[in-house]
C-alpha cells in the first residue's frame, strides 16, 4: 500500500469528523440560541400579559371608587332626607325634639 494512499485517507476521516464535530457544534449553538429566543418570547409574553392585568386592573379600582363615592353620596343624600322627615315629622306634630 502505497504512504501517500494512506495519507489521504487519514485526511479524508479526519475532514469527515471535523465536519461532524462542526455540525454537531453548531446545532448545539443553534440549539442555544432558539432557547434564549423562545425565552425571551417567553418573557416578552408574559409581561404583555401583566402590562393588560395592571391596566384592567387600574380600570376596575377607577369602577370601585366611583361606585364607592357614589354610594357615599346616596348615603348623605339619605342622612339628609331622613333629618328632614324627623323635622317634618315634629313640626307637625308640634313637639320639639
């Protein structure tokens, strides 16, 4: 057998798993860097999803306080409305409290 056939030989499996070495590395940078991507998308997503929470929520405590003093007014309407039928009620009876 000829050195220089077995030279080349030796060279033509060592190219090969270099080549194999170099497509099984770069997958595994390409593997890395799709889950850093999907992460990220991950991340991006979930703090889209609390961004909407805060403003519904803003939202919602803006309905509850609105409601809230509305009622309080209603309250002090009927605090008033219940002091002047007590009013009316002894003017016309004619005693004095």
């Amino acid at each position: 057998m000829n050195p220089l056939d077995v030279l080349w030989g030796f060279l033509i499996v060592v190219f090969w798993l270099a080549v194999i070495a170099a497509v099984i590395v770069g997958g595994l940078v390409a593997w890395c860097y799709a889950a850093d991507w999907v992460e990220q998308q991950e991340r991006e997503r979930r703090a889209e999803m609390e961004r909407a929470l805060d403003r519904k929520q803003a939202e919602l405590r803006r309905t509850v306080l609105a409601l809230a003093d509305a009622l309080a007014e209603e309250r002090l309407a009927a605090v008033d409305a219940s002091k002047q039928m007590v009013a009316r009620a002894y003017i016309s009876t004619g005693r004095v409290p």
